[in-house]
C-alpha cells in the first residue's frame, strides 16, 4: 500500500471522537482506520445488495442461513 501526505482542515472534535471510539494513539492512525471502516462498510452493503432476498433466515439466532 502507498502512502502519501495530504492536508486536511477537519473538525478536531470529530478526530478525537474517532480516536477514542477506534482507540488509537494517533489522529493519522484514526483517520486511516475511519476511512478503511467506510471502505469495508461499502463493500458490505454493495454483498448486501447482491444477495438481498435470497437467503431465507427462519431463526436469527441460527448460525447458518439457509440459501
């Protein structure tokens, strides 16, 4: 993975609720992290999207879904 500097004018306030939230030490390590959480959560909804009625789930508490 590539890493390069970028400068941003973000809400502190928002830096560190993330930083306590994730519990990291540092804000590019919240920041980081944050971005990596929307990232998977888009990738969730997108498996969502494709599967969206085919899974017929008889008990939430069962650990497998009948497909």
């Amino acid at each position: 993975m590539q890493k390069i500097r970028k400068q941003f004018i973000l809400d502190n306030r928002k830096i560190h609720q993330v930083q306590k939230i994730l519990k990291t030490t540092t804000e590019t390590e919240a920041v980081d992290r944050a971005l990596s959480l929307v990232i998977a959560n888009s990738r969730i909804a997108a498996a969502h999207k494709r599967v969206m009625g085919r899974l017929e789930i008889k008990n939430m508490d069962q650990s497998r879904f009948d497909a």
